[in-house]
C-alpha cells in the first residue's frame, strides 16, 4: 500500500511563495513518476506539473510555467513544489499524486487516471 501526505499548504499573499512537500512511503519511490494536481472550487482537478521518475524530466502546465518548480528527493521519498509569484487564481486544494514505473510525455502526463495514489491534498490561499 501507497501513502502520499502533503504538507505545507497555507495562506499567503499575491506575489509571495510557498513550499508544499509530499511524504511517500510502501514501495520504491524512485521508480514512481510524481506530479502535482489542484482543485478550485467549482472546478475540476488540473494538472500542475510532474518529474517522469527515469531521467527526472518534468512539465509543467501553462498556468505555473515559470513560476512553480518540481523536484524530488529520492533519499527522503519526498516531492516538492516550489511556488513563487503566487496569484489569487492559484488557491486550490493541491494534490500530490503517483505513478508507479510510468513513463509518460508531454500531455500524456496530464491525464487523471494514469495516477494510481492520491495524497489528501492540502489547501492553499491566496490572497489578493
């Protein structure tokens, strides 16, 4: 059994930054491709960015290009989401999510059901 915890959500003003972690634990994180999903409210669930696990390849969606970074720490089975210049269109719940030895490009790395684990998320405000 997977588990995935995020942390490090919060509330912060426009323009500011925030840090959100993802804990792994169950099986061999260095071989899950890992990504980043949020939900506003009223909307559905959007790709923010993933690491692919063979070679550390990441994308990102449009909307963060630029101003998220994603990376991992194998040695401490953990993810991380780096959010700089946050805007108020950013609040959303923030999930992490897990791929088991996927390898995925490009769009393909977008789609909701190629994720097997969820975290339970973790909100984030942003305040104009």
């Amino acid at each position: 059994q997977v588990q995935l915890v995020e942390s490090g959500g919060g509330l912060v003003q426009a323009g500011g930054s925030l840090r959100l972690s993802c804990a792994t634990s169950g099986r061999t994180f260095s071989r899950f491709t890992m990504a980043w999903f949020r939900q506003a409210p009223g909307k559905d669930r959007e790709f923010v960015a993933v690491m692919i696990w063979s070679g550390g390849t990441t994308y990102y969606a449009d909307s963060v290009k630029g101003r998220f970074t994603i990376s991992r720490d194998n040695a401490k089975n953990t993810v991380y989401l780096q959010m700089n210049s946050l805007k108020p269109e950013d609040t959303a719940v923030y999930y992490c999510a897990a791929a088991a030895s996927y390898i995925c490009s490009g769009y393909g790395c977008y789609e909701r059901l190629i994720y097997s684990y969820w975290g339970q998320g973790t909100q984030v405000t942003v305040s104009s």
